[in-house]
C-alpha cells in the first residue's frame, strides 16, 4: 500500500468522525442548549458569592483589554490598574495575595 492510499484512507476515516460530531456533539441544537446552560450558571453565580471563583478578574481583564485595549497588552493594564488602585490607597480584602501572585508570574 502506497503513501496516497494509506493518507487517503485516513483522511477518509476522519471526515466521517466529523460528521458524526456535526450531528451529534456539534450540531446547533446540543450547542444551543450548552450555551443555555452555562448562561443559567452564570446568572445564578452573579446572584450568590460564587461570582468571585466563576469570574475571574485575570480572564475579564485580558477580554476588555483585547476587545478595548487597542495597542495595549494585559500586563500593561493589569500594572495601571494596580498604580492607580495604590495612588488612591485602594486596599480591598485579599490584595496583598493578588499582588504576591502578580510578582510571581
């Protein structure tokens, strides 16, 4: 058996994986009620203390940064947030854990 035949034959055998996914685990039923469902979650996380752990201030950062941030990067913002937070003398609960993991990473 030559190398076009074995390729083909693989290629062949994962076009039909996919379409059992696309009709199954992806079809636009099953993503839409994923979706449903983790917009429930959310939801009832914002209406709890479990907000803190499901929204993370890393992850929303570096989504309004690259969504509004233009030529600025997460670490930038993440450094200007923190300057202005001590300019003001701001000092929420836990921010000497936040600032020892910013040194870290």
């Amino acid at each position: 058996m030559d190398a076009a035949t074995k390729v083909s034959g693989s290629v062949k055998r994962s076009s039909c994986k996919i379409n059992v996914l696309v009709t199954t685990d992806l079809s636009e039923k099953t993503l839409s009620e994923l979706a449903s469902e983790r917009r429930e979650q959310l939801k009832a996380a914002l209406q709890s203390d479990e907000w803190r752990r499901v929204f993370r201030g890393k992850s929303i950062l570096s989504s309004f940064v690259s969504k509004y941030g233009k030529n600025l990067n997460y670490q930038t913002m993440r450094d200007m947030v923190v300057n202005t937070m001590a300019e003001e003398g701001f000092r929420p609960s836990g921010m000497l854990k936040i600032l020892a993991a910013i040194d870290t990473s």
